[in-house]
C-alpha cells in the first residue's frame, strides 16, 4: 500500500494553539500594566519584576534537573507566574520578598503537585498570600518618597509616583477610611497600590487582546464583576451609588485578579455553569473580605479559596451522558 494510514490517541482534532502560545499571549496582554508600573514607580519596580520571573524560571529548571524531570520542551507558564507574582508585589519591598515568592509558588504550589496542570491553586496568588501572612508589613507598605525638584536621577530609580509624594495608603483603604479619592485617577492608575494593578484602563485593555484571541471566556469575569457589584451595592456603605461602585471595581487587584488569575485554565471549572458558579463565588466572597474583612483588599484570598473548590464545583455542574440518570422503563 502506497498511503498508510496514521492512527494516533484521542482528541483527534489538534490545535496549533499550544501552552507556550497561550502563555506568550497572556505575557503580552500584561506587558502594558507591567510597563506602566515600571513607569509609575521607577527602575526599582523593574527590578522586582524581573527578581520574579528570574527566581520562577530558576527555581522549576533546578527541580526538574533535581528530580530528573525529562524536558518536553518549555511552556513559558513559569515566566506567566513570576510575571504575574511581580505585579502583585510592591516596588518597594526588598529584594528577597520576590525571590522567595517564587521559589514558594513553583516549587512548593506547582511542582511538589506535578507541575503544570497538577497545581490545586493559583501559584501567584497562593505565593503571595504566603507572602502577605509571613511579612505583611512588609507586603502592604505603599510609600512612594516625594522627589525633588530637578533631581532626574531620582525619578528615574523611583518612578513618576514621586513627583506627588503618593502617601502609603491605597486608594480602597482610604475610601474606607472616608478620604476623597480621583476616580480619574484610579481608572488610568496615578495611585498607590501593586506594580501591575494600579492602571484598569491598561488591565482591560490586555484583557480585551485575551478576548480577542480567545485565550479566556468572558464567562468567569463577567460573573465575578457583576456579582461583585451587586453584592457591594447591597452591602456597600454607600449602596448602589455609582461612583462609588466604579471606584472599588477599579481599586486594589480586581480587574488583574479577574480576568488574568481567576480564568487560569488548571484552577478553574471547565464547565460553563461551573465558570459561571466560580465566577459568582468569587465576586461575592470578595465583596464579603471587603465589606466585613479586616482589610480593604481581598481579591487572592477569594481566589485562592474559589480554586480549593473547582473540583467540587465541576462535579455538580458536569454535563450528565445523553441518556443516564433517566428513568428505566418498567
């Protein structure tokens, strides 16, 4: 026989879309938010996001060689997650705080579970929630120095922020506290806050690339936002005002957390009422960490929460056989 079949293992309809792509697409939606950080507080916050991704990278090619890991060519997941873990840190935390974030989140959260795809929570959030309970002070000190006039160097080392002298406070803990806050300034991200969740305006726009190129569902977001903002205008302490409600959409990591960490493909249901479950849980235990939670944030907590019951949340939404679960006829 001249033609030979090929007979191969299921699925039989292939992609060309393969994790390193999807992991390049999701570097590059991120790429505007991280860049503006890098803008907004200087060299240092530069030095942080490369200490991240440098460390994750590091840290799963040693385990690999380590346990003897065979190669299968390299996905990019381990720069996703450090890039990520970076932009959910402050630019003015020491050098060893990102460092040690990343040997947590791909050692400890990824690999100790079976590497990509086995990993039970989001390896970025899981690690800075480590972060934030072994050196909160640390992780939630947001003081920019005021430069002086005419002193370029400092500006360069600490970015735009300081030519006002931003104060430690983050613009969700000082609506809490009653200050007046620029929603202007909240939106295009002239704030305190992380290195890559101060800019909504450059977070939608990297989230509208992933979209675009269907990398994430509009599923999971949508929910998350829209239960949020109910769950905040029945509880929120000025209702269903809607300055106040553009405000903490915002504010602090949601828009990052929502359309960058709750869609993570191994953390999240699989099914469309399971995304849409999650993304309602998570909107609403948001609401609950800020509304009654000893902080202003919450966003890592509920998602890392969210993630523990994916499993669960897949078994009551997965789809039934055509035909099982009916009656038998008598």
């Amino acid at each position: 026989m001249k033609e030979k079949l090929n007979v191969s293992a299921s699925p039989h309809i292939r992609s060309r879309e393969t994790t390193a792509v999807i992991m390049r697409d999701v570097m590059i939606a991120l790429a505007p938010a991280a860049l503006f950080g890098v803008y907004q507080f200087g060299l240092r916050a530069l030095v942080i996001l490369a200490l991240s991704v440098t460390s994750c990278v590091l840290a799963e090619y040693i385990y690999k060689r380590l346990m003897k890991i065979p190669g299968g060519g390299y996905e990019c997941s381990a720069m996703v997650t450090g890039l990520l873990l970076g932009m959910n840190l402050p630019a003015g935390v020491p050098y060893w705080i990102p460092v040690l974030g990343g040997v947590f989140a791909i050692i400890v959260v990824k690999m100790l579970f079976g590497g990509l795809g086995q990993n039970f929570m989001n390896p970025a959030l899981a690690a800075r929630c480590f972060l934030l309970l072994s050196a909160g002070k640390t992780m939630t000190a947001f003081a920019v120095e005021k430069i002086e006039a005419g002193n370029a160097a400092q500006l360069i080392l600490s970015g735009a922020a300081g030519l006002d002298g931003l104060s430690s406070a983050t613009p969700l803990a000082a609506i809490r506290a009653g200050e007046s806050v620029s929603l202007f300034d909240m939106f295009f991200g002239f704030t305190g806050g992380t290195i890559g969740e101060t800019s909504a305006f450059l977070l939608l726009l990297g989230a509208a690339y992933l979209l675009v190129r269907r990398v994430i569902s509009i599923r999971i977001p949508a929910a998350y936002l829209l239960s949020f903002v109910v769950f905040m205008g029945l509880f929120g302490e000025y209702g269903f005002d809607a300055e106040y409600l553009a405000m903490q959409l915002c504010g602090g990591g949601l828009m990052l957390g929502a359309f960058f960490m709750a869609t993570d493909y191994v953390t999240s249901p699989i099914t469309k009422n399971g995304k849409l479950i999650f993304g309602i849980f998570l909107g609403v235990l948001t609401g609950i960490f800020r509304v009654y939670g000893g902080s202003a944030e919450g966003v890592s907590y509920a998602i890392i929460t969210g993630n523990i019951l994916v499993p669960l949340i897949e078994k009551v939404t997965f789809p039934k056989s055509f035909g099982k679960g009916g009656k038998a006829n008598v």
